[in-house]
C-alpha cells in the first residue's frame, strides 16, 4: 500500500482526534486559501497526500500570524510562489465541514512569480495550473464554488 493511500485511511480516524485538541488548545481556528490566477486565466491547484481531490493552495495561521504572512508562505511552500503585487481578500468563509469553529480567508493573487514548479513531496503530491473550464474531475466543491464566484460572478457565499 502506498504512502497516500496509507494516508488517507488514518485521515478520517485522526481528524476528529486533532479537532478535539483543537477545542481545546484554539478557541477558533483560522485558515488561508489563494486562488492563484495566471496571466492566461489559469487557476493553481493542489493535490494533497492525506486528503482526496483537488483544492487552493493554503493552509493553517500559525500563533502570531497575519492571514497575509500566512497566505504568502503557504503559496511558497506549497506552490513555490511568491508574491509580486498585493493580493486582494475574496472573502472569509465558515468552513463547518471541518468544525464549528473553522473559518478561511481567501485571497485572489494575480501578481506573482513561480521561477519553478514546486518539487512534489510528502505534503504535495501534485499540482498545476488548469484552465477554468478544463478543471480536474475531482477539484472539490469548495474549490469549485469559489472559482465560479471570481469567474462567473455567483454570489458570494459565508460557507465554505
């Protein structure tokens, strides 16, 4: 059995546990999320090892973080891009799929530099910029919603 899979079997044992510590060590927890747009109308995505289908680059604020420094670190580390120009704040979602207590910023970033493609990892295992109408069969919802919120002008929602 491979690492992914692996992975993705503990994943819906171990997720309950890590938000039980959540309650308790967060009061509310806080997420980023960049819809990484190209020059062509291309969208970045990722593919995790622990979790299916396709999502926005992004991931948790750390103790001591602004949304900002996060988003930018986690386009970095997970994308290996970094921002040129400001980024601009699409919206702040609940995520209650997660937990009560989730929520997620996301920024739409149109000025940026990617000098590489990011090195596939443990973390990362895919990625790549897709054309909105030729998106991967198994991008999430989420991902799906936001995307036609920025492209075809669908009302904003407060959920995630």
């Amino acid at each position: 059995m491979a690492l992914r899979d692996v992975q993705l079997a503990l994943w819906p044992l171990l997720r309950p546990l890590i938000h039980f510590y959540w309650r308790f060590a967060r009061g509310a927890t806080l997420g980023v999320r960049a819809m990484v747009i190209d020059g062509t109308g291309r969208v970045f995505l990722i593919k995790h090892s622990y979790l299916p289908g396709w999502h926005l680059p992004g991931g948790g604020v750390e103790t001591g973080e602004t949304v900002a420094t996060a988003m930018a670190r986690e386009l970095l580390e997970e994308g290996n891009i970094k921002l040129a120009g400001e980024p601009k704040l699409h919206g702040v979602f609940h995520n209650n799929r997660v937990s009560r207590r989730d929520h997620v910023a996301m920024f739409i970033v149109r000025d940026f530099v990617q000098e590489a493609p990011p090195v596939p990892d443990h973390e990362i295992v895919e990625h790549g910029f897709f054309a909105v109408g030729a998106l991967p069969e198994d991008t999430s919802r989420a991902t799906r919603a936001r995307i036609a919120e920025v492209f075809e002008g669908v009302a904003v929602s407060e959920v995630w």
